[in-house]
C-alpha cells in the first residue's frame, strides 16, 4: 500500500509542479533510487527528459540540490525555466554581479533554494565551499558527466575535482551523474573519478526510430546541400560546419539560393548572435549554419535535418549533434559529408594538444573514418559504439535501403581471431593486419610474429578489406576493444566460442568512395558536352526564336544558349527556378520565362520527367563586395579606370566583373562612360551591330567589325545593349 502511495505521490507532484500526466522512459524508477538516497548514474540520449529526473527529486526532498553543469548559458536557461514554474532555483557562476550573488547566498543560507547549478569553475571557490558546507545539501546532480573523461569527446579538467569537493562539502552526500553520451570506457572513467562504483545504473536505449542516417562523400558538397534542403523546403535544420569562416561562407550560399540562413559561431559579436539563434527559434530563419558552438541547451522540438558539412571531432559530438534533430518524435534527417580530407584537417588541428590528448583526439577520429566508409547499418554502428547491440539493420539508413553485396566471411574472421589469440591479445587492428598480411617489419618480427602460423595467411586481400572484417568483427561481438587501453584487441566469449566451432558468417564490403559508381552521385554539373535534353534544348531555341521576334530583338539577348543548355539539363518549372539559372536574373525570368516555363511543363509531363532532378548553384560570389562595389560606383558614375585603380585591378579584370554582373542579370547602366570615350557614331554603328548578330561572341564582333573599334568598346557596348535590351 505504501507502494502506491508513493507512486501516486510522484505522478501528482509531476502533474503539480511540472503539469504533465506521465514520467517517460525510467524517469519514475530514476526518481524513486534518487530519493532512496541512492547514487545514480544516469545514461539517457539527449531530449529524453534527462534534467526532470533531478528537478522532481529536489522539488520534493529538503534542502537544496546543487546542480554541476559545464554550459553557463544553459543554467540561465533551465533556471528561467524552473523560475516560471514557481520553483526557487539560482545559479552561481561568474555571469552574476555582485549583487545578484549576494542575494542567491541568502536565499542558500536561509533554506528556501531547491535547485542551486553551479559551473565547476566556482565550485572550486574556497567562498563557494564555505557557504554551502552551511546549506542543507540534499543531493549532488552532475550534469554533463563525460566531460570528467579524458576520452570523452568534452573532456573538462575542472570535473576532476568534484568528487574531492563534495566529500568536502558534508560526508554521504548522494550523487547522480548524468550524461547523454558515454561509451563504456568513458562510463568506466565517470563511475571510478566519481567514487561511485556502487551506483544504480540506468542505461536508456540510445536508438531513435525517427532519425534517418545518410552518409554522402563530399564531392560536391555545396551543390549536394543545396539539392538536400531543396528537398526539405522551409523545415527547420542545424548545419554543422568546422570552421567560422566556412559557417559564413555556407550561410551566404544558402542565402544567395533562396534559403532563409543565418550564421551562428563564437567569434561573432554576442548581440548578433543571440539575434540569430533567437530567429532560428522563432523560425524567421530556417536554417541556421553554426560551428559545434551552436546546440548547447537548444531545445527546439522540430528540427527536421542536420546536416555535418565538414566530418564532426568524434562519434558521440556526431551522435549529441544529430540528436538535435526530430525530439518531436517526427521524422528527420541526419547527413554527413564525409572526405578523408577532413580527417586530415582535424589531425592538423591536434597537433598542439599534449600528446595523451592528441593520441585520444586521433583515436576517436579513426572512429569517424570507419563509420563512414562503414557499410554496416548506421544506428547499429553507433548504438554499438556506445556499448549496445542491435539485432538487424533499421531500414532507415543508407546502408540498409541501399545494401552492398554480402561475402562470406566465416574463414577469414577465423583468421583474424586466430591472429588476435596468438598475438596474446595484446595489440591493436594495425598490427593484426600487419601480422595477417606478412608484413616483414621490425615491430613484427621483434615480436617473433613473422613465425606464427597466421602470418601472410591474407596476403591476397588489401589492407580496407582486413579492416573491415576486423571492425565487422567488432560489430558482430567476436572481438572488443580492451576496456584499460582501447587500442587493444580482445576476444569475446562469442569470439571464443567462434574460434572452436567456426559458423557461416555474412559481412559486407565497405564503401570506396574513390572507386564506387559515383553515377548518383552528381559530377560537378557544369553541362558537360551533351549531357542535356537535346530534344528539350531544340524545341527552347525555336521559342527563343519566337520570343525574339515578337520583341524584334536577336534570340541571344532573350537567353545565352549555355543558359538554355542548363535548362534543358534540369528542367525549371517556374519563375522563380527559371531565375536560378546561369545567366538569367529574376527581371530577365519575369521578361521573357514564362512561355519557356509552358514548354518546359508540357515537356516534362509529357515524357514522365522528374523536373528539378539536379541542382543549379548560385556562386556566392555574385555578392562579392568587390562587385557590390563596382556597382555602386558605377551608379555614382565613377569613371572605369578610378574604379580599376581603387580596387587594384586591371581595366580588363574591370571588364570581366561587369560582364560577370550583367551576365548574372544585374543591370548597369555605363552610358556616362560610353559617351566619353566614344562618339555617336560608333554607339550606333555597334548598336546596330549587336541587333542584327546571330550571337554576342566577342570573337566574332572582332571580325566582323572596322578595326578601329576596340576589344574593349565592344565590351562595353555589349553591356550597355544587353543591360538595355535582355533586362
Ligand atoms: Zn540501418
């Protein structure tokens, strides 16, 4: 009886204080070990209701619970949160003026403080620990725990000290860990720092039905992106970049096609940025471009994708980051471009770190590698990475909806087990397959591993294909990696029981990106010879032509061929894709688009194409500021040489910038110039000229023109005509 009473009591303290009707996943038996005074350790992937697991219990017990969290801007937030509520809860850290301080320290000696987050940094502070060995501590909750881990992917030196600090606070304080991301190992280092080898622990699934993962090679990855969220029209996503200045350069991109984006870093001014993040909130922008600084403690329910630009630090930053996507339980999308260049990239930026960490930064690089050339199911991947195994693929990655071929696998698993076993089990994948494929060298031999019975038993396969079936081994549980040094192979007791009675056994072959049949995959689409619709591409020219002669101009000014080329590749079906076509700006589309668009419809219908099949970029550079400049000064009619001058350019480079703008649809009007440096004569001569072409070829005005009119004045004269005419 007591029993349900208890439970009754929890549920309507939920219903009270936080007003909702059930716990999810184990929050009630998390609860329940908590206000048993037990120590709890709490694994549970993020947005699965983590933080009521301690908010319930402080609410209900006495004194005050102090809350340890790495994330400053997060506890104003969860305070706030609180507050609203009507629970009393304050922050100490180092936001706080004096004042402000003051007053939380009151509140803390007088008793009435439920919930008290501290960053780690001030809980080190003698003061700190002076005042709240005065409160009534009812329990330690520490948030974040992985960063108490060296192998973890946020490693944070402060945590180390918590322990000690608590201890020191008031004897028998309970304690619960928390953290959304941990692989054995890191578990192991969280329970042995935190003195809590005896605590509960509750490990939730980290599988997420409604997460879809897609791992694409970066071949052309602007291109792919924009192709990706064209798909995802107006949903809300995160992109991850590397780097502040790639997270400006995308979010420009995007902007510059047609996408609501905002850039989102650590070194932009703090006002903007929380401007920024407050518009992705409120969904003025769709999508925001951040560097992993961006994500900490946002909890939007409907995200929709994620997207890593660049390859992320490590599997459990990738698996925290992706999991900002779909907490509304909706269908979402989670895709990495993935390049060994990138790789590369982060191992230059290691180089620094103090060789432990470096070896541990590596280490956790090589992890991203394999997943993404893995061809093993995703979430199985990354469920496995994080100590739990999964029965079957998911259906909802690209690995399972496009499968590669399978292999028997049953001799060479064999092979690598025997390897492992005779190795003693005291070495890494590295030199297994060094051993496996009579690789002569000294580490090998001052081993006397040249004179084992598996060596060079694998000659015949490659160095990938043994890393596969180690890390398929891996996967299928015959092999793990030692808990003390994971760069080190053991055998499971499934391994064990394969190594005595061998069974047909499945992998499959890994991605090679290099090599695989990149078909689906985009080349760079810049309309190769005949890679257009030439059907769709005649059937263009004669409207053009039509076009032209209604408005009694030459076809050329209506649209360039290459710009019909494009169209004839993806098939723009409105205005507005019209406008998104090389050399054809929105005035041009509105002009003359909407008879290509009726043909290019009927088209499309007709012959059952799917329209819109491939992407046209718009190059972020159409807004350079050197061509954002160049038109303002013409508009203030600057004369072209100054404007070549002041921005230390060329005349001719000049030259190819205004064409580059009026190309792109931008309109100039060059007449105070034109007039200066020509007479009417010539205007008209090659005004004439250009009306009666059969194309604006500079090449051929060159020949067909008196040689007293320059390269040079045709340019502009080109300008001027198309400025007047074609926009
Ligand atoms: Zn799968």
């Amino acid at each position: 009886m007591v029993k349900t009473d208890f439970k009754d009591t929890l549920k309507l303290k939920l219903k009270e204080v936080f007003g909702y009707n059930s716990f999810r996943g184990d929050q009630e038996v998390i609860i329940k070990n908590i206000l048993a005074g037990k120590n709890t350790f709490v694994i549970m992937p993020t947005g699965a209701g983590k933080s009521m697991c301690y908010q319930l219990p402080a609410v209900m017990q006495e004194g005050t619970a102090v809350v340890i969290s790495p994330l400053i801007a997060l506890m104003k937030n969860q305070v706030d949160q609180l507050r609203a509520l009507g629970i009393s809860a304050h922050f100490l850290n180092s936001t706080l003026s004096k004042t402000e301080a003051k007053k939380v320290k009151k509140e803390l000696l007088e008793g009435t403080v439920k919930l008290l987050y501290v960053a780690p940094e001030s809980l080190t502070k003698d003061d700190n620990i002076e005042l709240l060995r005065q409160c009534n501590i009812s329990f330690a909750a520490i948030d974040e725990a992985h960063c108490i881990s060296e192998w973890g992917h946020d490693f944070r030196p402060e945590y180390r000290k918590i322990r000690t600090i608590i201890t020191h606070l008031k004897e028998g304080i309970p304690i619960i860990a928390l953290t959304a991301t941990a692989t054995p190992k890191v578990r192991n280092d969280i329970q042995k720092n935190l003195n809590m080898e005896d605590a509960d622990i509750f490990l939730s699934s980290f599988y997420r039905e409604n997460l879809f993962y897609e791992v694409l090679p970066k071949i052309n990855p602007e291109k792919q992106l924009i192709k990706f969220i064209n798909k995802h029209k107006g949903q809300s996503g995160i992109i991850y970049c590397l780097s502040r200045k790639k997270v400006e350069e995308i979010a420009n991109l995007l902007k510059v096609n047609g996408v609501k984006a905002l850039p989102y870093h650590a070194g932009m001014d703090s006002s903007i940025r929380m401007q920024n993040q407050d518009a992705f909130l409120n969904e003025d922008a769709a999508v925001i471009v951040a560097t992993i600084a961006f994500g900490m403690g946002i909890d939007k329910p409907d995200v929709r994708f994620v997207v890593h630009y660049d390859a992320p630090k490590s599997l459990e930053g990738y698996y925290q980051e992706t999991g900002r996507a779909g907490r509304d339980g909706l269908e979402s999308y989670c895709l990495m471009f993935f390049s060994p260049k990138d790789i590369t990239k982060l191992e230059k930026f290691n180089k620094d770190k103090p060789v432990t960490e470096r070896d541990n930064a590596r280490i956790l690089l090589q992890e991203i590698s394999y997943y993404a050339n893995s061809s093993v199911c995703r979430p199985k991947q990354l469920l496995h990475y994080f100590g739990e195994y999964k029965n079957g693929g998911c259906n909802h990655c690209d690995n399972c909806l496009r499968p590669h071929e399978p292999f028997e696998a049953k001799d060479d698993v064999l092979l690598v087990l025997n390897s492992v076993k005779l190795t003693e089990e005291r070495f890494g994948i590295e030199h297994i397959i060094d051993v496996v494929m009579g690789k002569n060298n000294e580490y090998v031999n001052s081993y006397d591993h040249h004179k084992l019975d598996v060596f060079g038993k694998g000659k015949s396969e490659d160095k990938a294909y043994w890393n596969t079936v180690i890390r398929q081994s891996m996967i299928s549980g015959f092999v793990k990696k030692d808990r003390d040094n994971i760069t080190i192979l053991k055998l499971t007791e499934a391994g064990r029981e394969f190594l005595q009675n061998p069974y047909s056994i499945k992998f499959t072959k890994d991605h090679d990106y290099e090599n695989e049949d990149l078909q689906d995959i985009d080349d760079t689409g810049n309309g190769n010879s005949h890679a257009f619709d030439e059907t769709l591409f005649e059937l263009l020219k004669g409207i053009r032509k039509k076009i032209a002669k209604q408005k009694g101009l030459p076809p050329y000014v209506i649209f360039q061929e290459p710009s019909l080329e494009e169209m004839a590749t993806t098939y723009p079906t409105n205005i507005e894709q019209i406008s998104q076509i090389n050399g054809v700006g929105i005035g041009k589309a509105r002009k003359f688009g909407s008879e290509i668009v009726k043909v290019i419809k009927n088209y499309v219908e007709e012959n059952d194409i799917t329209p819109a099949s491939d992407v046209i970029v718009k190059s972020a550079v159409d807004k350079s500021k050197t061509k954002i400049y160049i038109i303002q000064q013409i508009d203030r009619k600057i004369d072209l040489e100054d404007i070549a001058d002041n921005k230390g350019i060329s005349f001719d480079d000049l030259l190819d910038e205004i064409e580059h703008i009026c190309y792109s649809g931008t309109k100039l009007n060059l007449d105070y110039y034109i007039e200066q440096i020509m007479d009417d004569e010539k205007i008209d001569e090659l005004y004439d000229y250009f009306m009666e072409a059969d194309t604006d070829r500079l090449e051929v005005a060159l020949n067909e023109l008196d040689e007293d009119i320059s390269e040079d004045e045709i340019r502009l004269m080109r300008v001027k005509f198309l400025s007047e005419l074609a926009m």
